[in-house]
C-alpha cells in the first residue's frame, strides 16, 4: 500500500472565536442579542440583513436554555497558491455575529486562519482524509455547541463558503451532481451512509448521489445543517456558469458574437463603470451593463428572459431581503 504523508496545521476553533470575541477592535462591531426588522410600522414586511436577523438563529435560540447566546461559526475555503510548486487547502473561521459591514474589509482581520491541508483531492480517499482531519480540527465544536463557553455561547456552524467541487467534498455528494441544498435532509443521509457502510443495498443512495464517507465531520455537530450552511458561489456558478457560459453563449449565438462586441465597444464611458475597449472577451463583470446591450440586438422575448436570468443574478448578492407573510 502507498502511504503519503499530510502535513495538518490547526488551531482550535474554540480559542479562534474567543480570540475575535475579545478583541477590542470589534467592541462596537458585534451582537448577541437577536433583533426583528421590519420595514413597515405594522410589522409584515420583515428585513433580513444582518445573521441575527435570520429566522435560523430565532429557532436555534428557542432549543437553547435561558440567558444563553449563538456565536455562528463562517467557515472558508479555497485552494491557494503559496508558491509556483506548493499548494495548500487553507480553512478561515469568523463569527456571524461581527457587522457584515466590518467583514467587507480585509484590513479589519475579521476571520483567522483555522487549520491548512498541504494536499487536497476530489478522490474518494480525498473525500475520506479531509473529513477525517475535520473532525479532529472541529471535535471542540461539538462539547461548546452542547455546553456553550464561558458566557454561555454556543458555537454552531451556520454558513460555509467554498466553490462547487469543494462543497460537494463538504457534502459528501458525487462531483457533478447537482447540490440541492435545502432539499437534503442531513439526518436521512447519515443514515443512508451507515445502512451502505454495512452492505445494505440503499437504493436512495446512487439516486441522492453520495459518495462512501461514512462519519463526514459535520455528523455529530450539534444544531447544523450543512445543507443550509453552504451558501451560492457567486463567481464560479453565477458569474461564470449562469452568465458566461450559458446566458451570454446563448446571446451571441443568435445576436453573433461581432454584434455583441460591438455593442460593449460602443458605450460610452461614465464615472465607475467599466469601459469594454476589446467587447466582452477577457471581462468577469459584462453582466452589469448586459441589458444595454441586448437592447435592439435580438428580440424582446429573449431579452425579457435575459432580464429575468440578471435579476436570478442581483438576488443573492443583495445586502438585505425583504419577506413578506
């Protein structure tokens, strides 16, 4: 058998959020308390912005004892280059209950750096050595989301971000299947992992698409549902999926792709926005000014779809959501 070694750096998540916590930085940053939001005077339109504002911390807090609080754990990562050979697979930790304002700006060091993975694999042993390291890195996690930690907070894994191969490592679900997120059922699919474990034939389980790892690190983390924790990747499944390679191709196919350019070449310029001197090529952020160049370039109904697409687009990026009952 061919043995590789890893090399595993890691703190503990525990300390890493009393670290944020006590830092006087972020005194007047931070909240603990939940708050209701409305845009109303009747209280039927409810604003959704900051994490304590969420309807999945008001649940949490009800399963909770009296005077306890929620400290949501954010968990990062991505694959980063440290040098021209060396790759590492870094995870950073912040707290939801620091300002979104305050974790815009990477000068305020809102998130530490958790643990690093040297290697990294969408193999099914990669799949295997990464939640097994997640495990030891995270097995604080599962006493101070019981217990909670010194005043009374409970550490919960609320949200994790990474791209689409990574968060179905994280999933434990097949590369290329479809993430359904609030569809699964993470309870359901432990279950079905340890009936296929001890060679039952589960026929749910090629259909869920499910990959053989039997104890993935979230299992035993209390009050999470990593289904709802994995949040969109903006940039490889909107930006690049949804928008260059389906919207856009579409576009240019029948507008033609010299038409298309064209039209990005021709705007004109004004203050903050982004000028297209060789069309829309070698740009991420085309989508922003795409309706202006639909505009008379193909047929209503097209453009009325494309609309619809960009407005698919705008929603998750919006600092704050509307609800209304």
């Amino acid at each position: 058998m061919k043995l590789a070694k890893l090399e595993l750096w890691c703190w503990d998540p525990v300390d890493c959020v009393c670290e944020l916590i006590r830092n006087p930085t972020f005194k007047n940053m931070m909240a603990y308390a939940l708050e209701h939001a409305y845009r109303d005077k009747e209280g039927k339109c409810c604003i959704y912005a900051e994490m304590w504002t969420c309807d999945c911390w008001w649940d949490t807090q009800g399963k909770l004892p009296k005077g306890a609080t929620i400290a949501p754990l954010i968990l990062a990562s991505d694959k980063t280059s440290l040098c021209y050979t060396l790759t590492a697979w870094p995870v950073y930790l912040t707290i939801g209950n620091i300002k979104k304002a305050t974790h815009r700006q990477p000068q305020m060091h809102t998130a530490i750096l958790l643990d690093c993975f040297s290697k990294a694999t969408c193999s099914i042993a990669g799949y295997q050595l990464f939640h097994e390291c997640m495990c030891w890195v995270l097995q604080p996690l599962v006493v101070a989301g019981h217990n909670g930690v010194d005043m009374v907070l409970h550490l919960i894994l609320a949200a994790y971000v990474a791209d689409h191969p990574k968060q179905c490592l994280i999933a434990c679900m097949n590369h290329g299947k479809p993430l359904s997120s609030l569809l699964q059922d993470p309870e359901q699919n432990i279950i079905m992992l340890k009936k296929k474990q001890t060679g039952h034939q589960v026929a749910a389980y090629t259909h869920e698409g499910l990959c053989p790892m039997y104890h993935p690190f979230w299992a035993d983390l209390p009050f999470s549902d990593i289904f709802a924790s994995i949040i969109p990747n903006i940039l490889h499944q909107l930006h690049k999926g949804v928008f260059h390679n389906h919207l856009l191709k579409l576009c240019t196919e029948i507008a033609g792709e010299k038409e298309i350019n064209k039209c990005y070449e021709t705007m004109t310029n004004y203050p903050g926005l982004q000028y297209f001197s060789q069309g829309i090529r070698l740009y991420l952020n085309g989508w922003r000014i795409f309706m202006g160049v639909l505009m008379g370039a193909v047929q209503p109904k097209l453009a009325q779809a494309a609309h619809a697409v960009l407005d698919f687009i705008y929603y998750p990026q919006f600092h704050s959501t509307l609800h209304s009952p």
